[in-house]
C-alpha cells in the first residue's frame, strides 16, 4: 500500500511570521515541498519559472479555470494565482508532503474540494504586536498598515475551521509547535502502512 502523502495548508495575516515558520519547517523537514502555484503576473528579478511560480498568461489561466485545473485560485491586486488540482493529488499519490502558503479565501475553497488536507491558522501574539511587526518592517505606508491591520482583523475570524491553531509569540516553541503536527500526521496509522508492510514483505 503507497504511502500517501501529506497536504500542509498554512494561513496567517500578513505579519504574524508564517515565512519565517515555512523556511524552519522545511529545515526539520528537508523532503517536504513547497507546492508552486500558477499566476499572470509578471516574473520579478530573480524568480525561475518553476521555482517561485509557473507564470501564465491571462488567457491560459482562463483556460484552466475552465477546465476545472484548479483546486482553488484566486484574484489578487489584478492578478490571478491558483494551485493545481494535478499538482496536489500527484504529491498524495506519490507520497510527497506538500506545503502550502494560501490565504483564508483560498484556503476555505481548498477545504470544500480537497478531503484529507490539514489546515494551520498561525495567529500573531496580539493585535498591538501585529502593528509594531507591519510598522517595524518600513516598508509600507501607513495606510497600507491600516489595510493590513483591517485585512487580519477579517483574517483571524476565519481562523475558526482551521484544524490548528499556532500563537506566534515565541518562534522557537511555535516551530515545535508546527513540527508536532507535521509528526503526528505522519505517525497516521494510513501513513505507516507501506512501513508495516515492508516488516513482512507484504
């Protein structure tokens, strides 16, 4: 029996840590992959097709909505990303475990197409922290921040139906936190029947 493979949905308001969380994680769990989504938007300095995104135009992404590709997308800022319905049960069925890095909105259509996923909310330590973190950054306006900080606010009452939630005020513990997660799934009794398995050569 193939081993299946873990789908890891992260969400967080912008400031709460999650990229910071993603790269420890992927340090603990170096054969855990990012999954790479689909987008319209222009590639920025530095980004590899295939790396950071596969970049597609308008009309192919239309395309593939139409077709059903996708297990969720979404429009951002006049931009399309979505994550490939194929992308996600070749990862299950080869046995791969797969991060992925969504917000709420495409996290909840994920969760009404996908069965099996495991959603992870992670929550800053407060809304005052959050400010400091957004305004400590300098790299946003002040009305930006306020956008943020409305946007996260709209954020955390989603936060609900997630099978997780990680507070965010001590990195270390909320990485031993999000490790503890990744080990249990994987410790399923599903998960460690081609393991038992091999003991017999079944």
């Amino acid at each position: 029996m193939k081993r299946e493979g873990l789908i890891l949905i992260l969400s967080a308001p912008s400031g709460a840590g999650k990229t910071s969380l993603c790269r420890e994680l992927f340090k603990t769990f170096p054969d855990m992959k990012e999954s790479i989504s689909f987008t319209t938007r222009s590639p920025r300095p530095g980004e590899v097709e295939g790396e950071a995104y596969y970049f597609v135009t308008n009309e192919m992404f239309d395309r593939m909505v139409a077709e059903d590709a996708f297990a969720e997308w979404a429009e951002v800022h006049g931009n399309k990303y979505g994550t490939a319905l194929r992308t996600l049960e070749d990862a299950r069925k080869n046995g791969i475990d797969l991060v992925l890095d969504i917000d709420c909105q495409g996290a909840l259509r994920l969760k009404e197409q996908l069965d099996g996923g495991v959603y992870v909310f992670i929550m800053p330590p407060s809304m005052v922290e959050l400010r400091r973190r957004l305004e400590h950054r300098s790299s946003d306006t002040q009305e930006v921040i306020e956008l943020r900080i409305a946007r996260a606010a709209d954020e955390i009452r989603e936060a609900r139906w997630y099978d997780y939630i990680i507070f965010n005020d001590d990195f270390d513990v909320a990485c031993r936190e999000l490790a503890a997660i990744v080990i249990a799934h994987r410790r399923k009794t599903f998960r460690m029947l081609e393991k038992v398995g091999k003991m017999f050569d079944i």
